[in-house]
C-alpha cells in the first residue's frame, strides 16, 4: 500500500463511522435535536473555522458530513491526501460532538476532552508571546512507562504545553506523574478521536488571536502552520485511521514524528521516522524549529514556566514556610560590588532534612545584588518576579510577597533532593539572566534560624518596606497634582504650541524629545514643530525660530551674557509671539536640566503656574 492509500482507508474508516453514528443520532434523538460542545461560542469549533457554517442540530450535522465528502478526492497527489487528513479531522470532531448530546460528560478524570474557549484564552497569550513555546500531540502508547514519561517530561521542563492521547495517558498514571492544565499536561482523551480536541485549540487560537474569518480555510492553515507551533509524536503501531489523523495533522502545520518503520512513507519535514524515542524531543524541535532558551540551574527537580500552576495540598508537602504565621521576607538590597560574591550562596539555619515533616518554618532570602547600571528603584520590580522564579520549580509553590509570602516544598521534591540552597540558586539564576542589564553581581542568602528571619524582618525589611510606600504615597500624590496641572495646561492653552530652548556657548538647542518629552508628553503642552524627530534635541537658528514662532517659550541659558548675545539681542526674538504675550519663563539648570525627582517636579509645575496664570 502507498501512503495516498493508507490515508484514504482511514479516511473511509472514519467517515464510514461517523455516517453511522449521525444516523443513529437521529434515529433516537431525532433530527432537530441540538448538538454544541459545551462552554464555546463556536458550536464546533473546527467545521466552524473551517466551513464559516455553524451546526447546531443533528439534521444541520448530517449536511455538514455531506461538506466534508466533498473533501475526500482520490486523486493520488498530496493535496489529496491532505485534504483527506481534513475531512478525517472533522469527522473525529462529529463523533465526539455526540458525546455531549443532552449535556452529557462522556470524560472523567484524568481526561479532559473538549477544552472550553476560556481555557483557549488562558493559554493563548503565552503562546503568542512565546511563553509556551510549543505544543505537542502524543499519540498512542510508548514502548515502556519509563520512555513515555521521560518524554513527557523532557517537553514540560521546557515549557511546552504536552496534550495525551490514547495508551499514553495510563502509561503516566502508573507513574503517578501529576496532569492538568496547571501543569500544562492535558490528557484528552483515550479515543483516538479525542485528538481532535487539540485541533479545536488550535483553530479557535487562530479565530481569537489570530482574527482569522471562520470559513477562510487558506489563512486559517497559513496560521497555524506559521503561529501554533504544534507536532505530533505517534507511538507505533499505527494503523490507517491514525495515518489519515496525520495527514490532517500535516495540512495544518504540525508535523508528525513516529518510530513506526513497517507500512510507512517518509515526507521530509512532516512525516518523520524517529525509531529511539529518546530522540523524539530533538527531532521535535528541530522540525517545527522551536527555540528553546536554555537556563541551566543546578536543582534536582524541572525547573519550567509549565509548573507555575502547580498547587502542593497539605497531604503532598514535606515543610511549608507561611509569613503569615511565622516571621518570613524576601528582599532585594543594592550594594557596592565590593560587597557582593558573585554566585555564593548561603544558608544561614537548618536545612529543609532538618525540618519536621509538615511543619511551618520561617525563611527570609536577602538577594544582593551589584552593578553600574542598578539603582535602588529596580529592587522591587526584581522582589516581584520571585513569585514566578519559584513557581517554575517542580514540586515547590510560592504565594505572596514582600514579609507575607508562603512557600511549600513537596514530598516528591524533596525526595529527589531538592533543598533550601536550590531556592538560592534558582534566584541567583533567574535574576541574573533576566535583570542582566543591571545586575552584574548576585548574592543570595537564605535564613531559616528563626532568630535571624525575626531579624531580618523586622529590622531590615519592614524598615525598607515602609520607606518605599511613603515613597509611594509621595508619588501619589505628585501625580495626582500632575493630573490636575495637565488639565489646567489643555484648558488654558489649547492648541498654542511650546518649545524648550537651551542657549549654550556653541548653539541653542529646541529640545522636543528624551528628558523634555514629560512637557509634553504628561504635562500635555502641544510640542512646537520638530524637523528631526529622531533627536533628543535639534540645533535650531534665529531663523528657524522666527519661522516656527510658539506661543509658548521656557528657555534655559548657561549665563545671563549668552542669553543676550545669542538670543535677546537677535531682532528675531521680539518678533516672537510668545515674547510679545510675555509668555517666556526662563529655566533653572539644575531644576530642569538635573531634576528628575518630585522636588524638581512640584518646582516646574509651580513656576509655570505662577508666571502662566495657571492657579
């Protein structure tokens, strides 16, 4: 048999299969009786984006299968073959679709069947914005336990969404490996329709995100292929049916990877024969060209953004550390580089081995950090993405922050090793790889004396906590009287435009962008005409000036003499509207030029009401 006929016998399988199961549908239902997937605004999802038709009765489902004969040609040409892979796709959603019928829930756990488009939103952004950096389908069962689900794993460590179908899903319950959506293991379903599930999301990501018209079957394919970076793993045997699965699989996209070498025919780049399932992740990878950003931490547990929903019960905790009961923190602290070691980690306490099984500790973590670009404003920005670097930790949940966080590590993560110090390094890691910018230096330590994270907390956290929301309600307020002064300037000036001169001894500079751009920007003055938008400020003449003319002025002079000589003096300058309207204010340096705090702020906001009548 050719792979075109392997493909249009399962095809046939298929369609032979759903024909009859409509048939009796509508022998017990009847034909008016409604059919719908529960929890989607697309009835079903992938005849909808396919067709543009929503179905909503049996009679409406039977026509609809009469659209999808009209796909199955037999010509022996790909397209054929892929049409075909289509046309089986849509009948596996057919027959999964009465499952439902009368609210039925045909799937319990672990399965998940039919996804809810809220589940669709939830994953689509990561996937959009790289996040979840791809998806796999697998298919079947492996060749042993063990090889399933190291597979399994080798994906979920690296962020990939891994949906299951068929002999794999029992093959990772034997292994008590964890699945859900909040670990981004979904099992769909034992069937091998219920692959068509994973389609569904996929399809429905490119009418959400991708504002793709249901019905526009060519841009439908042209985003998947180019934005759901999906492939299929198929575990041998592989019979016909599965065969046509993957050439609907193909059409869209998703390539297949399979061991499977009796009956079957290669297609370079989508129909791939892997025979050592160790290698289906690289071969993977490597044929949907998905970049995975390597962080190498030195923890005895997977550390991916696929854990983040992970929750750990009591019954599944080995210790747990609760801010809300005992003294904890966690802190940031900008220091000198002479301060800090690079990559030490410290441990100043009982390890987690030390601990009673179950029972509530204090932990405070003080990250050092050193670097010519670090400034103390960065450190909570850097204290608020410690949440997300521990959640990634297989085994291990974070909740909260600052002197209230919760941590809990599980049985199983300690049982693979997993200690306090690992916190230390996947801080140290984290931080270092994404605030690279600014943190050339990391040092962490962690105390777990209970003596110590008293310390800690109340004499060097809480004192820089309460520092920074003072600071916060001072910012505040600052920028609730920026509002108001904002609304002054559009009310009183209208459409009157400003510029910002400062006169030095080579030139006069209009500055209309970089540090001024707040004059505009936020204080909502109407920036004068710019002839160089690219540049922070732009070397302007008398000329040039005369020709622009603002009504508004605030100039800034290096000395009283360069004022006059290059400006005052000029004939240009009492032509200007705004020296006639005697609206100048003439700038401090060291208020407008180096202030860029709240002193500097009020100062500017006060001057300009006061000389411009904004009171």
């Amino acid at each position: 048999m050719t792979l075109f006929d392997r493909v249009f016998s399962g095809n046939d399988a298929v369609f032979g299969l759903t024909e009859g199961a409509i048939d009796g549908a509508i022998a017990q239902y009847g034909e008016d009786k409604a059919v719908s997937f529960p929890n989607t605004a697309y009835s079903l999802p992938c005849y909808y984006a396919v067709t543009g038709t929503k179905v909503t009765t049996l009679k409406e489902l039977k026509e609809a299968l009469g659209v999808v004969k009209t796909l199955m040609t037999r010509e022996k040409r790909l397209n054929d073959a892929f049409m075909s892979g289509v046309a089986t796709a849509l009948c596996a959603e057919f027959i999964e679709v009465l499952k439902y019928i009368d609210g039925a829930t045909p799937y319990e756990e672990p399965c998940y069947g039919h996804l809810a488009d809220a589940v669709i939103r939830e994953l689509g952004v990561p996937l959009v914005t790289g996040d979840i950096p791809g998806v796999a389908v697998i298919l079947g069962s492996a060749p042993t336990v063990e090889e399933g689900v190291a597979l399994v794993k080798s994906y979920q460590a690296q962020g990939i969404l891994v949906t299951l179908v068929g002999g794999i899903i029992d093959q990772v319950a034997e292994a008590g490996m964890k699945t859900g959506a909040n670990v981004r293991v979904i099992p769909l379903g034992k069937d091998v329709t219920a692959v068509i599930h994973v389609v569904s999301v996929a399809l429905r990501a490119a009418l959400i995100f991708g504002n793709v018209t249901p019905g526009d079957a060519g841009t439908l394919m042209k985003y998947t292929m180019d934005r759901v970076p999906a492939f299929v793993n198929a575990f041998k045997p592989l019979d016909d049916v599965i065969v046509a699965c993957g050439a609907g699989a193909i059409a869209l996209g998703f390539p297949v990877i399979t061991n499977e070498t009796e009956n079957i025919f290669r297609v370079p780049k989508s129909l791939i024969v892997q025979e050592d399932v160790s290698k289906f992740n690289a071969t993977s990878l490597e044929a949907r060209d998905i970049k995975i950003k390597i962080t190498n931490i030195d923890i005895p547990v997977a550390f991916a953004s696929a854990f983040e929903g992970e929750i750990i019960r009591r019954k599944d905790m080995q210790v747990e550390f609760d801010g809300s009961r005992v003294d904890c923190a966690e802190l940031v602290q900008t220091c000198d580089a002479s301060e800090v070691e690079d990559h030490k980690i410290t441990v100043v306490g009982p390890e987690v081995d030390d601990m009673e099984l179950g029972s509530k500790n204090s932990i405070a973590y003080v990250v050092k950090v050193a670097g010519k670009n670090m400034q103390p404003d960065f450190e909570p920005v850097i204290e608020r993405k410690f949440h997300n670097y521990i959640n990634c930790i297989e085994g291990v949940y974070h909740t909260g922050q600052r002197d209230m966080q919760r941590i809990r590590i599980s049985i199983d993560a300690f049982n693979a090793g997993f200690k306090i110090k690992h916190i230390g390094e996947v801080l140290y890691a984290s931080v270092k790889n994404e605030f690279d910018a600014v943190v050339d230096k990391c040092e962490v330590v962690i105390y777990t004396d209970p003596a110590e994270c008293t310390r800690v907390r109340h004499e060097v956290a809480i004192p820089i906590f309460d520092k920074r929301d003072e600071m916060k309600k001072d910012l505040d307020r600052v920028d609730a009287r920026e509002a108001v002064f904002a609304e002054n300037v559009k009310a009183k000036f209208g459409n009157q435009k400003l510029m910002y001169l400062r006169v030095t001894d080579n030139d006069i500079r209009y500055y209309a962008y970089g540090h001024f751009g707040y004059l505009y920007d936020t204080y909502h003055f109407n920036r004068a005409e710019t002839f160089n938008p690219d540049d922070m400020f732009q070397v302007i003449d008398p000329d040039k000036l005369k020709d622009i003319n603002p009504d508004l002025l605030i100039v800034q002079a290096d000395s009283q003499e360069l004022l006059d000589n290059k400006l005052k003096n000029n004939p240009v300058w009492s032509s200007l509207k705004a020296v006639q309207n005697n609206k100048v204010i003439y700038a401090d340096y060291s208020t407008y030029m180096l202030g860029f705090g709240i002193v500097s702020q009020e100062a500017i906001m006060k001057q300009i009401s006061d000389e411009w009548g904004l009171n």
